[in-house]
C-alpha cells in the first residue's frame, strides 16, 4: 500500500506544473525580441499604404520616413509593434486604454498596433476581432507598461 502512495505522489508531483501552467500563463520574458529584416521592410511597406488609406496622400508619406520604432513579439499570429513616422504630428499626451478588462497605458497619443497578414490593428481592435486572447492583452500590457503589473490584477486563464 506505501508503494502505491509513493507512485501516486510522484505521479502528482510530476503532473503538477501541467496544472499549474493552465492557471496562469502571464508572460515573465522581459527580453526584448528581434525583428526579421524582411519582415520588418514589409510592415514599413504595409503601413506606408495604411497611412496613404486614411488620408489619400502617398506624397505625404515616404518610405524612408517610415519605420517599426519598438517590436513587442508575436502573439497569437499577431506581430506587435509600435510604428514611427517621421511626418506624422506625435503628442505627449498619455492615454489609458481599456481592453479585455485591462487598462494599458500609451503615452505618446500613438498606440501600439497588432500586425497580421499586412493589416494594422490597434491591441483594442485586434481583441474585439479576437484576434488576440486576453491572456495576450495581459502579456502585451506586461511588455508595454512597466507598472501594468501593478494597476491591474493577475489573471487565472484556464486551458483552451
């Protein structure tokens, strides 16, 4: 019988990070992640024709004036980026944004954008279209804001 017990708690013991994992999967990789060459010419390229999209101007908009100014990582097939254009009028002004029950903070009145298959999308944009998890939102308000931890609550995501 103390056989059986011993293979029983070895068992739960081996067993017990595939639970632990399923309870909360927030992101603790605070390495900052590299960006592919050819993929980063592509986003430059596919946010040159967004910028041209919202005001019709490809005059207004050069490709050398374009570039990724922060990458964030992959989530969800989802590149995270905040994108710099040196034409574009940026402001100081801190804006805090609720998604998925978060509230990430973005401080230069420009937000950071979910890139997938050549299309940009604000985080809030990519969650509603759930493109994104909330698990995700954690992770990307962990990289983006050094406090995030601190203002909003540790989740619990379940497997699945």
């Amino acid at each position: 019988m103390s056989k059986k017990i011993a293979l029983l708690s070895l068992y739960a013991f081996l067993l017990m990070p595939l639970f632990l994992s399923c309870q909360n999967t927030a992101d603790t990789n605070t390495s900052t992640p590299t960006l592919d060459s050819e993929l980063e010419l592509k986003m430059r390229k596919d946010y040159q024709q967004y910028l041209i999209a919202i005001d019709g101007s490809p005059e207004n908009w050069k490709l050398e004036d374009i570039g990724v100014q922060w990458y964030y990582g992959n989530y969800s097939g989802c590149e995270v980026v905040y994108m710099w254009c040196a034409t574009l009028p940026y402001t100081l002004m801190i804006r805090n944004v609720e998604i998925a029950g978060y509230t990430i903070v973005f401080g230069t009145g420009q937000e950071a954008y979910a890139y997938r298959n050549s299309e940009f999308y604000t985080i809030k944009e990519a969650y509603d279209a759930k493109l994104i998890s909330k698990n995700d939102v954690y992770n990307i308000g962990m990289k983006l804001n050094s406090d995030f931890a601190e203002r909003n609550p540790k989740p619990k995501f379940g497997c699945g």
